[in-house]
C-alpha cells in the first residue's frame, strides 16, 4: 500500500511533536518518526485527506487554539510501498517505569529481576510506554491496590496499561480504543502475554453502559477527557478512582474545574515535563 508522508517542523519541539502526534492519529494517521526538528506522519493514501490535514494544521497557525507553537510548518509528498510499519517497529526500544516494569518487545530479551514484564508488538499504535503520560499512569497503578478490582482503560492503545492492571491482580479489564490498530494491537498483545481477563472493545465511550469500575484509567487527550468526563463518572462506582492523563500542565485547571462538576475529589498529581495526570476520588 502507498503512504501519504507529512513531514512536520515545529518549534519548540517539546512538547508540540506529541501534541501533534496525538491530533494527527484522531484523523488517520498510523504512525510517526520524530526527528530533531519536528516529526514525520504517515498515513495510507487512500485514508489521506489534504483539506481535513490543512484545516489541522491551520487551526494551530491562525489563532483556533489557546496555544500555539512559536512556528509551524509541513510538507506533503506521496511515499512508495515501503513497510512504514516494520520500520516504526525496528525503532522501538523497550522502556523500564519505577524500576519495577518493562515494557520490550518479543526480540528483546526477557529480564531477570522484575515485576512486570510487559511483552508488546507495536504495530503502529500508541501507549507503546515511552510516553510520559503512559508512564505516569503506569506509575499510579504500580502505587496503588489493584487486586480483584474492575478496571476500565480508556484509549488503551497498545494495551500495555491494561496489561499491567490484569498482571497486578484486577478482577477484569475493559479496555476501549477508536482507532482500529490500537483495538487490534491489544487484543493481541493481551494474549501475547497469557493474558485471559481483558476484553478489548472498538469504539469509544458510547459503549459504555451500565457496568460499574472500581477504577478508570484514561491517557486521551484533553478534550475527549473533557468531553467524556461525565459517562466516565456515570461508569465509576462510589468511592472509585480515575487516573487522567494526556494533557499539559497549562491544561490543569479546565480539567480539575470539569472534574469538579462531575463531584469528583482530586486526591494527587504527577508531572513529567509538561505532562501532567491527575487522580480523583468519586
């Protein structure tokens, strides 16, 4: 299959390339090489919308956004039939969080003093462990009582929080991504690590229904969370907690004031450079 490639210069790069990443995989795109100057996105030619990907980017560029990168720039061009996905793969590299868990791939080789090793085949989707809004939830689940306990993960990408919660004892997981290769992606690398009791759904939070979680997990974006914060809410059971994450530190406060509304409880924070997760208590 052919590539449609958007290589993209922005400044400052961190924290706008994950920004951007995050944006471009809501329209399509399925995977990303991040470079010194920017980042490059790829996305199947047939998927490959020029108005949809122009608007993005304007919306960045003409005041659509409350922030916006110091300068912005892409450039459009048709790539061949290159495995887009094998390469992205040969790039992966596995990533060790508190010390206590590896995220690697099958070619990696197995460590010997860990608690939760985390076997992944990438495949283009995201929550991969390198991120720090993954790790910072990964974090708040390894400081925290997850046995026999009904966890949701929403936007689960490549499962690994998912994963780590059915490693650390939880009774069930659900774990629900939009995009077609994350949904894929974890129902496979669920039974790459014998893993019995999650079931993967594709959708978003439309599918959730009457179903009580102990705890939620939702690494998204800023505005699905703040969209989706109250069929959140209506899934969390009563003293139950949600751990948010994919947003900036700028964005802490229209989060906690929607959080609020809900009747949730902050009860911490983490950051990593300009991430941040938050937890809160129903």
């Amino acid at each position: 299959m052919d590539y449609i490639e958007v290589y993209i210069r922005v400044k400052p790069v961190d924290p706008w390339s994950d920004i951007l990443i995050a944006g471009l995989a809501e329209i399509g795109f399925e995977s990303f090489s991040e470079e010194a100057y920017g980042l490059r996105a790829y996305i199947p030619e047939p998927a490959f919308n020029e108005a949809s990907v122009r608007s993005f980017f304007e919306d960045y560029t003409v005041g659509g956004r409350e922030t916006s990168p110091e300068s912005l720039s892409f450039q459009v061009s048709r790539m061949g039939g290159k495995n887009w996905n094998a390469v992205w793969e040969s790039n992966f590299s596995p990533v060790e969080i508190a010390g206590r868990c590896l995220v690697r791939a099958p070619f990696h080789e197995k460590p010997a003093d860990i608690d939760y090793d985390i076997v992944i085949e990438p495949k283009m989707s995201f929550g991969t462990g390198h991120h720090e809004t993954t790790v910072l939830v990964a974090e708040w689940l390894m400081d925290t009582d997850v046995k026999e306990k009904k966890v949701l993960d929403m936007g689960c990408g490549t499962g690994v929080l998912a994963i780590l919660a059915a490693k650390m004892g939880a009774s069930s997981v659900t774990a629900v991504d939009n995009y077609l290769y994350a949904w894929e992606n974890t129902v496979e690398n669920a039974e790459r690590n014998g893993i019995k009791n999650i079931q993967a759904l594709h959708g978003d939070a439309t599918l959730l229904g009457d179903e009580q979680f102990d705890m939620i997990l939702a690494n998204i974006t800023r505005n699905v969370l703040l969209e989706d914060m109250g069929t959140y809410c209506s899934v969390l059971s009563e003293g139950g907690s949600i751990f948010l994450s994919g947003f900036l530190l700028s964005d802490k406060e229209i989060i906690q004031g929607e959080a609020a509304k809900q009747g949730l409880r902050m009860a911490g924070s983490r950051q990593k450079g300009d991430w941040l997760s938050l937890k809160f208590i129903k």
